[in-house]
C-alpha cells in the first residue's frame, strides 16, 4: 500500500492520548469504529491515534486482527518507529477518506472516483492476506501467519467496509446527530430511527441543547411583548 496515492481529504484536528474501550464502540462494525477514532467532527475535532501502538490497541479491542499478528506488529514498530509512523499517517488517511465517502453516501451524493479507487486497493490488499483452506466440509477465508504488514489493519478495514457495511441498506448508514460528535453508526433498531450514537450521552445532550434554545426563544418573546 506504500504506493496509494494521496487523497485531498484534510481534516484540522487535536490529536489526544486516549486509552480505547468498548464504550468507544458503538459503530456496529470494526469499519465504523475505526472512523470513529475521531470524534467531535462537526465542532471541535480530536484524533485518539496517536501513535502506531495505539492503532495496535484499538484494533486488538475490536479484535481485528489474531493476537500473534498484533504481537508480530508491535514488535516490527519498536524496531521500525520512523516505517510505522508513515503507515500511521497512511491509515488516518484512509479513514477521513472513508468518512468522507459514507458522508455522501448518507447524503445521497456519489462519491469521487479517486475516493472509490483508494478504498478498492486497500480491499484488494485485504483481500490478498488471506488464505483459503477446507475446514469441516466447507471453504475457510482466514488470514495468512505472514501477513503482518503495518497496513494491515487498513487493509482489513477496508475488506470490512466492502464486505460487511457497504453492502447494507443506505438508509441503516447514520451520522450522530448530536453535538460536537459525528459518529458513523449502523441503525440495527426495529423502527430504523435512531438518531445518536448513544441515547445517555449525545441524545440527552442534543435534548437538553433544544430545551434550552427553547426557553431562551420563550423568555426573549416575553420581553418582546
């Protein structure tokens, strides 16, 4: 993947050291939640990889990649921090890439064509660090012992991009309405409305943003009359 050529997707950002959880979680596929490494898009945008090894850390939470890769990763960035501080900057990227482009998909807006391409050769790149076996009466997709390349976990998210969150209705795709988040989500609920990413945090905060825009109108209109 060294040879992508770079997308003019550029995102001003604070970059912050924050040690991941499953509350960060909320995406419903690895894809999702690696966009979401940034948070507060819509307002005052802050970055959580600040480093490769937190890369590493993110993905062994949504276990992305088998332990003894992710071992095999961290000790490549130890012995190579300047090789994997460039495939750090490669991913972050990728994912305001692919922000950007489910950005317009949410919107109905088709994406560039550069945009496609560059998603297409991290897949492509996914798809080949993997093996075929026959296992139990039936073929088996896994990933290949030697394919700790520090790209790997961008190219892994975009094998899941295009296998598992593409391929779902457009209208199941959100963007949490709440302030200063922007979180990339699969709607999973029954009626398909869900708004926020998480109801106790952003929906209580967007709720409680209207009651108060709603009580300042009313005691400006009662000084008005």
């Amino acid at each position: 993947m060294k040879n992508c050529q770079p997308m003019k997707v550029h995102l001003q950002v604070r970059i912050e050291s924050h040690p991941f959880s499953t509350g960060d979680l909320i995406g419903g596929d690895a894809a999702l939640d690696f966009i979401n490494t940034v948070t507060g898009r819509d307002q005052s945008p802050r970055d959580w990889l600040d480093s490769y090894m937190r890369l590493l850390e993110w993905a062994a939470l949504v276990r992305l990649l088998p332990e003894n890769i992710l071992r095999a990763l961290a000790r490549r960035a130890k012995t190579q921090p300047k090789a994997a501080a460039a495939a750090l900057t490669r991913a972050k990227v990728f994912r305001e890439t692919l922000f950007a482009l489910l950005k317009g998909i949410v919107s109905g807006s088709a994406p560039p064509k550069a945009m496609v391409a560059l998603l297409r050769e991290h897949w492509i790149a996914g798809i080949s660090a993997h093996e075929l076996r026959f296992d139990d009466g039936r073929v088996v997709a896994e990933l290949r012992n030697d394919a700790a390349d520090f790209d790997l976990i961008a190219s892994m998210i975009a094998y899941r991009m295009v296998e598992y969150v593409l391929p779902l209705p457009k209208d199941r795709l959100r963007i949490c309405q709440g302030p200063n988040c922007s979180w990339l989500f699969i709607d999973s609920s029954k009626a398909g409305r869900r708004r926020w990413c998480d109801m106790a945090v952003c929906g209580n905060a967007a709720k409680s943003r209207r009651f108060y825009a709603r009580s300042r109108q009313r005691r400006k209109s009662r000084r008005d009359e």
